[in-house]
C-alpha cells in the first residue's frame, strides 16, 4: 500500500512515464490542493512545488547500474515548461486498476534548473482557472471590446461548468483533460454580466469562487481518474442546487474514537468563544457606508455567570442598502452567537479490517464528505455520534492522514 506517481502530459493527460518521489507532503481542501517536496524560494509560500533529482529521468538496469544518461535536449523535451503534469495515486490490496487510484493532478509550471535538481511550481485545476479568462476568442479586440457571455436558465454547476468549458474547449489552444460534467444544465439562474471590458475581473476561478460562495452555491472540486490504458483526465465535481454538498450519494465516512484507540487516532477539539453584536458596512463612502447592527446580547447581561461581550465587524461593498445589508448581519451573527467547536484527528488509510482489507484507503472519501464520528470516555465531549463534513485532508509520503472536520454547535 503506497504512493505512485506518473508524469503525464498537461494538455491530453497522457502518462508519459511514472517517477519516484520519496518524500513529499499534501493537502487537499474541498476545492484545491497542494503538494511539496524540497522547499525551494520561488515565490509565494502558499505556492507547491515539486522538486525531483535529475537521475530521476536517467535509465537504469534491474541492477541499478546507469544506462543512459539523458541528454540537455531529452530533458528539455521531456520537461517543456507547461507540457506536463504529475498524477499521484495510491495504490492498495484490492484496488481496481494497478496503478492506483488518482488523488492528485496538476501542470508543472516555470522549472528552476540546479546542478542536481529541477524544481517546478505544481498548478492545480482550479490555479490553471485563475489563467483563463471568460472571454471568447475573438471578442477582445484592439480599440474596444463590447461583447458579453452569458447564461440563463442554468443551474450553479451548470453556470460553473460553462465557465470551465470556455475556459478550456472554447480557447484556441486551450485543451486540457477535464471533464465540464454539467454543461447546460437546466436551473433558475444566470449570468448576464462577464463583459469583456471588465477583463480584470474575469478570471474564471474568481468566478467559480464567487458562484461556490453564493447563498446556496454548491461545493465544487475537480477529481482525477484513469480515462483508459495510458490516460488520467480529470472531473469538475459540483453539489446540484437541491443539494449543495458533494457525494452526499456515498454512506458517511464512520470514524471512533475512544482512550487509546480508534480509527480516528489523535483527536483534538478547538472551541470558538461566542460573538454578541456584529457591526456590518455596505456600499458607499465616508458618512454615506451603508450600516447595520446584528446583536444577541442575552448571554451576557441574562445568565448567572456570563461571559465577557464580544463585538466583530463585517463589511460587504456589494450590499447597496440595509434591506440587504441587514440579514448578512444576521446570519454572521447566528453563525457564531454560540460556542463553535471543530474536531480534527488523523487516521491510518493502511488499517484493515478483519478479512485483510483496507477500511478506509485514499480515494474512498473526500472532503466535503459527511461523516460520523462515534466519541467516547473523552473528558470534556459527552460520548455520542456527532455528524459532521470532512472539510480538509492532508499528509506525506506514509499512510497516515491528518483530517480537519467541519465546525459545529459546541454540546454545551
């Protein structure tokens, strides 16, 4: 049971050859990931980056003896900046292709050559969105652009799914190996406002992010798969405007934990102190900021030992007057007037059940999935199943993964 990981290529998702990694770190999140190994300076801190020795694509016999040294031009070739890509998988008793199943895909980016290394930035789906833009090709032009793309009658993942679509099929040039799953999807919304003038603002993983965030705006994700034989191609995975959560079609992954023992190992419990009063701004400027006030004060001058006030500010520029304004408040206010905890652990994706197999192996859940969590004899929680969301997983090389679960009502 362990990782592999393929070099393929970025624009048709063709495994060009597998390579070895042996040490690495990720983390996935509902909508993005990252993944690093040798830490290299090349900007952001936020940014993966994979480093791999440059005997990595030499050739070797089963003694391990050196066979041929790949020359400059093999190399530039085999690592043209923004022609490939790294699939990771995992692989486990029982898995239904050899190669594992896909957890990760993302382009290489600008490489940093060195004496012994290459080190690229690794660009996931939604970062290779944020270099796209909602513009049809040919309708940016010298002088003035006046076009317009827009959609009616769609549903959120459909609008989404149209976005990437254009993004990806509707640019000359533009090929890259995911599936646009919803296109035209029939729902009550729309988007009438991508106009090319506003060029800035039209960056589709902005406007993915923005229609994820929404009210009522579902979780969204792309997922690798093996397409066939030698092809990774990857899903843009969304909830449907019924139902925002992704894989609510999966049984909720079923964790316990108990004094020394339990799938879910190391649990820890973070506490939010509860907030009273929300001041909240909108649209304007100097005296004439749109303002609203959201407050539950009956914690604090009500109760037989209350806690101290807390007061948070929240701002919104696009809430033109307090009839919008207002109910964000509120909601603001009732998402944090009482005490919010978050669970997290880790758990073994190499444990196994009574028969031998895995229980729970990398590619059988994902954030954003429901999950149980059976807690007993802990000295503060009441024993009991408390429901809740994957929300972030992350890890290294070994089988050991760290799990972050959605925030909840705190039981007292």
């Amino acid at each position: 049971m362990s990782w592999r990981h393929w070099l393929t290529d970025a624009r048709t998702g063709m495994i060009v050859r597998p390579i070895d990694i042996p040490s690495f770190a990720w983390t996935m999140s509902i909508g993005d990931f990252g993944f690093t190994t040798t830490a290299k300076n090349l900007g952001e801190a936020d940014v993966s980056n994979l480093t791999l020795p440059w005997s990595q694509f030499d050739e070797y016999d089963d003694a391990g003896v050196l066979v041929h040294r790949a020359t400059p031009a093999e190399l530039n070739h085999m690592l043209g900046m923004g022609r490939r890509a790294l699939c990771s998988s995992w692989v486990y008793e029982g898995v239904a292709d050899l190669r594992g199943t896909p957890i990760l895909w993302g382009a290489l980016g600008d490489r940093e050559d060195s004496w012994l290394d290459v080190t690229f930035p690794l660009y996931s789906p939604m970062t290779l969105m944020g270099s796209r833009y909602a513009i049809r090709d040919g309708a940016f032009q010298d002088g003035r652009s006046t076009d317009t793309v827009s959609w009616t009658g769609l549903s959120l993942r459909g609008l989404a799914s149209n976005l990437i679509d254009l993004a990806v099929n509707g640019k000359n040039g533009g090929a890259l190996p995911f599936d646009c799953t919803y296109i035209n999807e029939p729902g009550s919304h729309q988007r009438t406002d991508y106009k090319a003038w506003n060029v800035q603002n039209l960056d589709v993983k902005s406007l993915l992010t923005n229609i994820a965030n929404v009210q009522g705006g579902p979780d969204m994700t792309f997922r690798p798969y093996w397409s066939d034989g030698s092809h990774v191609r990857v899903r843009h995975l969304a909830g449907s405007d019924a139902d925002i959560y992704l894989d609510t079609d999966h049984a909720p992954l079923a964790l316990n934990s108990f004094p020394g023992g339990g799938s879910l190992e190391e649990l820890k419990i973070s506490y939010a102190t509860p907030i009273q009063r929300v001041y909240a701004t909108g649209a304007g400027t100097d005296e004439s900021v749109v303002t609203a006030i959201a407050e539950d004060l009956s914690q604090v001058t009500g109760s037989v030992d209350p806690p101290i006030l807390r007061e948070t500010a929240y701002s919104d520029t696009d809430a033109a007057n307090v009839a919008d304004l207002k109910p964000k408040a509120l909601s603001v206010l009732d998402a944090n007037k009482h005490t919010m905890m978050q669970l997290t652990g880790s758990i073994d994706v190499n444990d196994t059940d009574t028969a031998g197999r895995p229980m729970h192996p990398l590619g059988s859940f994902w954030p954003g999935q429901a999950c149980e969590i059976s807690v007993t004899g802990h000295r503060t929680l009441p024993d009991g199943t408390y429901t809740t969301r994957l929300m972030e997983m992350s890890g290294d090389q070994s089988s050991k993964v760290a799990l972050k679960f959605d925030v909840m009502d705190a039981p007292f």
